[in-house]
C-alpha cells in the first residue's frame, strides 16, 4: 500500500482536505548550502590549463606518429573512453577518413585482418558517419552453417570487440544481429586470465559502451581499467585526470549558478511533495552536452529536466483529478489571467513554466531570429495531455494494454519536449523547419522516445507500482501474456534493443536533422541508460546511484605530482 498525507488545498476558493499520495522522495544530499558553501573546487586555477594544453600537444604527437591500423584504432578507441575525443577532433577525423579509404574499400585487406581489428574498425567508423558494410565480417562466419567460427572464441579481445560492433546494427543486418547472439551467448562463459579484459567483458556485459554517457564512461575507464591495460600511455592517463578535474570545476561553477536559480524559484515551499531534482537535473544535462563550450546547452537542459520533474510530481502523485483537469486547460490556452481557479501551488508552477518558455523564446528570438513559441507551447500541451490520460487510468482503475499503454507513454516520456527546447538553444544548426520535423509522428524521435520509456520503466516500474501507480511497460506485457516478471522484462529489453536498430538505421540514412541534433538525442538516451541501470536513479537515488553522481559532479580524481608535471 502506498503512504498518504493529508493536506490542505485551495480549490475555486474553498479550503478542503485532501487525501493525496507521497512519491516516498529522499531529500538530496547535495541542498543548496551545500553547494554555496562547501563544494570545493580547486581546479580552476590557470596553471592546471596550462600543463593541460603542455599534455594535449604530447598527445598529440603521438597519435601523430602512429602508422600501424589496430594501433591507430587502439589509440583513438582509448582517447574516446578517457574522454579527450573532443581535444583532437581534427586529427581523429582525419585519421578515420584514410583508415575508411585504405581498409574498408579494399577487401584483400579486409580479408586479412583479425577479428579484433576488424570489429573496432567496424565500431568506430560507423560512429564517426562512414558507411561500412557488415560483409566485413562475413570472413569469420563458416560458409556453410552461416553462424561465425566457433575457433573465434579463443580471441577474447576479439569477441569483445564484436560484441561491441554488434550494437552498432541497424534494422535488417543479419551478420550483426548474428554476431550479437554468438557474443552474448559465450562471452560471460569465456575463462578470462587478463586481468584489464577481464574488466572489459564484464563492464561490456553490463552496458555496451555504445549505450553509455561519454563522462561517466571516462571516469570509470581512468579509474578502473585503462591502467591495467598493458599499452596504457602514462601521458594519456595523465591528460585524461587533468582534464577531468578542470572540466568538472567548470561544472561545479555551472551548478552553483543553477542551484541560485533554484532556490529563487523555491518549489520546496509551495511544492514541497515533488523531487528536489536539481543535481539530478543537471546530471543529466552534463551527460548530454559533455563538452565545456555548450553550457548555454546544459543551463537550459537543467531547468526543463527541473520543471518537467516538479509537473510530473503533480500528476502522478499529488494532485486531484478535478486539479488536474484545470492545470492542463491552463496550459492548453497558455493564459496567465486563467489561473485563478488554480490551486496555489498549481499557479506557482505555471507561472514558472511561462517565465522558463518566455526567456528561451526571448533568447532564441534574438540571438538566433527565430520564433519558437508556437512550438514550445504546443510540446507543453502534448505532455501535459499525455500526463493527464495517464492519471485518469490510475483514478478509475485502467490497466492498459501494452499497445494502449506505450501509444501514450512515448509522449508521456518527455523525450520530444526536451529535445526541442534544447536543439532551440542551438538553433545555429538546426532551422525551424527541423525544429518542426520533431512532431510527435517522427520516425526518429518515436523510437528514441520509446527508448527513454522502456529503460525508464525498467528501473522505476517496481518504486512506481508501489505508490499505486498505472502498470508500467513490464506489468502491462504481464497483463497481456500471463507472463512472469523476469520474462517480461527481458521483453522489454528486447524491446529496446530493437528500436536501437531503428535509431541506428536512421543515423546512418539521415538527410533531415543534422548530425549534431542526433547525436544530442542519442546522448540523452545513454543517460538514461545511466540513470536507470540500478533502479530509479533521478527520483530515488541508491548508494550506488549516489556514489556515481559524486564521482561526476564533486569528487576530483586523486592526482599524483607526476600528473600535474606531467611526468611519465
């Protein structure tokens, strides 16, 4: 049974008492005071930038001076996973573009490489736009069984490295999806001895790297693995803990400047049964938008994740239907003067969301010259829709199908809604009439919000249920099939798996949004993975949850002086 309180609302005038459910939300560790007061940060100094750029042209020089193919491919693979791939964009590109030209186009050189080669140059081609074809490994597969060589299994480094390729299949790739089920199926069987491939296999297993957030990838790799690997470059690990910690202080200031705005809107006061979710909030956003320069990108991403939460909150566990009701006309005819018969805390949020729209519509406006209003409101009007038919199943008791259930949670997700507000950040990039492409019918965007919908009730489905939520994706595929928990779950993930494909198919056939918008919404899906890979990870941190987001966002990795000097 879910826990209740009792509180006191102002509905058209009068007062009542109203029995109304608790999300069971923990405060967050990391309050405002905390962040004002006692966040260190003591990487912002010059001198850190300074033996940074002395790393970067060492770094440099080195992947300069590699010619050998799986060495390049190694370096360039390891520079990625430390998280430095942006310093050396150029020289990456560069490189990938000759390696496409030599490799992939001539198939006596194909023929000749080993599986491991192949598989990473497989992987980091496809993710850097090259078209390579997966007959590559049509070499490694017995002619006749059309299943891959059963002698692969003694390559491990191989058989993790087609593993990873595997989730770079786009629909209707047989080989791929072959090689996904040869990989699955014997590398947790595999007697590993190699101390740094055995953490590779089992990090793998756990969450392909294609699925995985770029920073938090970075800090795990610097500091569980790339050290055990026997062609660790010291001059690469000390780059990849310098720069890190820089990046992360550059954070740490964003934070502090967000967590003011917070605090000035103080939701705790009137909205005091919804998350605190901003740390959370900005997690995210550093999972989305990595890079030092798009902090304009993460501010804005901080305060929609922050005030979608605080919405969300109200329709899936405080408000009354009849409240309800009144928010979502409020916001369909977008009024200010309509507000009154809005219960107060109702009218403070509303009030912030039309300040929020206004200043990006402002900003856009004038830095951009383009007109997002019509847009934002109209994706408001969507969510908060879709947060209504949601709630109306829970007041009279609907359980949905899986169909009738995902037909409105894809929308519900708020995938379509974040990603419009932040590609209208960048609107050097992206026309109104991309913007536009957005609807809630696109091809792309339907899959990746499927994608968000699914993880996410993965990892909160079980918290969910238990405050007496409408059945989820897993409990309404039990519904439907008389299925048992574990076996509708891995449905699910079947589920995901099989949109990833679609995801993975258009990037490749796109001539719509630009490389950039993809890759934006691509990221946001690999923090979801992130978030809820341990349960619900944004609503209701675990210690496991807690001590990532502390590594992220607080903790500098531990430096010795031959890091800051840059010693080997």
């Amino acid at each position: 049974m879910s826990q209740v309180d009792v509180s006191q609302c102002m509905s058209q005038g009068e007062m009542d008492a109203v029995v109304r459910r608790s999300g069971n939300y923990t405060n967050c560790v990391w309050d405002h005071d905390y962040i004002q007061n006692s966040m260190k940060n003591d990487y912002l100094d010059v001198k850190y930038k300074m033996q940074a750029e002395m790393l970067m042209q060492q770094v440099g020089n080195v992947l300069r001076g590699v010619s050998q193919l799986t060495e390049q491919l190694e370096l360039v693979d390891d520079l990625q996973r430390l998280g430095l791939e942006y310093h050396f964009e150029n020289e990456i590109k560069t490189l990938l573009h000759e390696i496409y030209g030599k490799f992939c186009i001539t198939r006596e050189r194909r023929n000749q490489t080993d599986l491991h080669t192949a598989a990473l140059a497989f992987r980091l081609l496809r993710q850097h736009g090259h078209p390579v074809t997966q007959e590559i490994f049509k070499c490694f597969m017995d002619i006749d069984s059309g299943r891959f060589k059963l002698s692969l299994l003694k390559d491990i480094k191989g058989m993790i490295s087609l593993y990873e390729a595997s989730y770079h299949g786009a629909e209707g790739e047989g080989i791929l999806g072959e090689a996904f089920d040869f990989t699955k199926t014997h590398l947790p069987k595999l007697k590993i001895m190699d101390p740094y491939l055995e953490v590779l296999v089992a990090h793998s297993l756990e969450l392909p790297l294609f699925w995985r957030p770029s920073i938090a990838e970075a800090r795990w790799f610097i500091e569980e693995a790339y050290e055990k690997n026997p062609k660790m470059l010291p001059v690469s690990l000390q780059l990849a803990k310098l720069d890190f910690n820089i990046v992360q202080g550059l954070h740490k200031e964003e934070l502090r400047e967000l967590s003011r705005w917070w605090a000035m809107l103080d939701f705790g006061k009137e909205l005091s049964f919804a998350r605190d979710s901003l740390v959370a909030s900005y997690l995210w956003s550093i999972q989305v938008y990595p890079q030092p320069q798009d902090e304009a990108c993460r501010v804005v991403s901080t305060k929609f994740i922050s005030i979608i939460s605080a919405i969300d909150d109200i329709y899936d566990v405080y408000g009354t239907l009849e409240e309800l009701e009144l928010f979502t006309m409020t916001v369909e005819r977008w009024d200010t003067s309509t507000m009154e018969q809005l219960p107060a805390y109702m009218r403070k949020c509303f009030l912030e969301l039309n300040k929020f729209v206004e200043e990006l519509v402002d900003d856009v406006l004038r830095e951009k010259r383009m007109n997002v209003t019509e847009i934002l409101k109209n994706m408001w009007v969507n969510q908060v829709r879709a947060y209504l038919t949601e709630a109306r199943w829970y007041h009279i008791g609907h359980r949905p199908t899986l169909q009738e259930y995902m037909g409105n949670a894809w929308i519900s997700i708020g995938i379509i809604q974040y990603a419009t507000h932040a590609l209208g950040v960048k609107a050097e990039q992206v026309t109104l009439t991309e913007l536009k492409c957005l609807k809630n019918d696109d091809y792309f965007m339907k899959s990746a919000a499927i994608i968000a919908r699914l993880v996410d009730d993965l990892g909160t489905s079980s918290e969910e249920m238990a405050r007496g939520d409408v059945p989820k994706a897993v409990q309404c595929y039990m519904n439907d099939t008389g299925a048992s928990e574990e076996a509708a779950r891995n449905h699910v993930k079947d589920m995901v798996r099989e949109e990833w494909k679609k995801l993975n198919k258009y990037a490749m056939e796109n001539k719509t949004l630009p490389h950039s918008a993809v890759e934006m919404i691509s990221n946001l899906l690999r923090a979801a993975h992130f978030f809820y890979m341990y349960g619900d990870g944004h609503g209701i941190q675990d210690k496991e949850t807690k001590v990532t987001m502390s590594k992220l966002l607080f903790d500098p990795i531990p430096t010795s002086d031959a890091d800051l000097q840059g010693r080997s």
